[in-house]
C-alpha cells in the first residue's frame, strides 16, 4: 500500500504526497489541517521566543543595576554568585570589569560609555587666543592707516616747505 491509501483509510481524508525535502507542517505544504489541531496565532508571552534578531544588540547596563549587581555578589558565596550570573544572564567578566572600576573610583565608571571616536576636549585659552588675534589685527590695520597719514603729512610739509622735527624712536617702539 502507498502512503496515499494509508493515510486515507485512517482518516478518510487524502493528503498529498509530499518530497523528501518539504517542510511537515501541513498548513505551508499543501496538506489537509484536522479539525481538533490546534494552530497557534497568538504567541505565549511566557514562552521565549527562540528566533535570533537580524542584527545583534549589545547590552548597555545603568549605574544602579551594576551597583546592585556588585552589592549582591559581595554578600553572596560562591554558589551565590553563580545563581547570580545565571540568573541575571551575565558572565563572570561583566563583574571583574565592574569590580575594577568601582575600584578606579571613575565616578561616571559604572555608566556605559559611548562607543567611538571621543570628541577632542577644548582649550580653555583658545577663545582668549582668539580675541586676542582679532584685536591684533584690528591694531595692526589702525596702525597701517596711522603710518599712510603720517606719510602725506610728510610729503606736505615738503612741499610746502616745512620743516618737521624728527621723531624719536626708541627700542620699544619696534
């Protein structure tokens, strides 16, 4: 007897045949459903869901669960701590790192940090480097328009005839 008759005698219902590669489920193969199966179409929000995300998320953790964490490790034994990380679904690594920087002292240590590049910190002097550059330009541009006046003043009292005292400079002036 072939799969075919089979299944009809014991049903009363025939099914396809299906390939050796084609999925058992019935719904997705063409196949006959049976009355009292039970299709699931909501999904139990106790029951994890056993599909893996497209793209992994990395797990960033706050100050006060890891101070909580840490809290809870050093008041438990051996056995404790073990429960713990399972529980928690941590690794014995996430405690050390946070164990050494509670030691550091870091006062943002225990905050997760941004990843990448960090930002260049900023000179406190450069915004008085910046106007002190400004006001020398605005001083060297005066200057210039001083030294222009200067000049036509000479050339006048030339030709005019004029004489004009000379003018004393001194180290400073340079």
């Amino acid at each position: 007897m072939g799969i075919m008759q089979s299944t009809m005698r014991e049903t009363g219902k025939v099914t396809p045949e299906r390939s050796e590669g084609e999925r058992s489920e019935p719904s997705r193969s063409g196949g006959v459903t049976f009355p009292g199966a039970a299709t699931p179409t909501i999904p139990d929000p106790t029951v994890p869901n056993p599909e893996v995300g497209a793209k992994a998320v990395k797990r960033q953790f706050n100050a006060a669960y890891k101070r909580r964490i840490l809290q809870e490790a050093d008041e438990g034994g051996p056995g404790a701590i073990a429960a713990l990380l399972r529980r928690e679904g941590l690794y014995s690594s996430h405690l050390t790192t946070w164990r050494k920087q509670r030691e550091k002292g870091e006062i943002a240590g225990l905050e997760p940090r941004k990843r990448g590049k960090k930002p260049i910190p900023r000179n406190p002097l450069a915004g008085e480097v910046q106007r002190l550059t400004r006001e020398n330009q605005r001083l060297q541009k005066r200057l210039k328009q001083a030294e222009t006046i200067i000049d036509v003043q000479k050339k006048l009292c030339d030709v005019l005839g004029l004489t004009v005292p000379p003018i004393e400079q001194n180290e400073s002036d340079e």
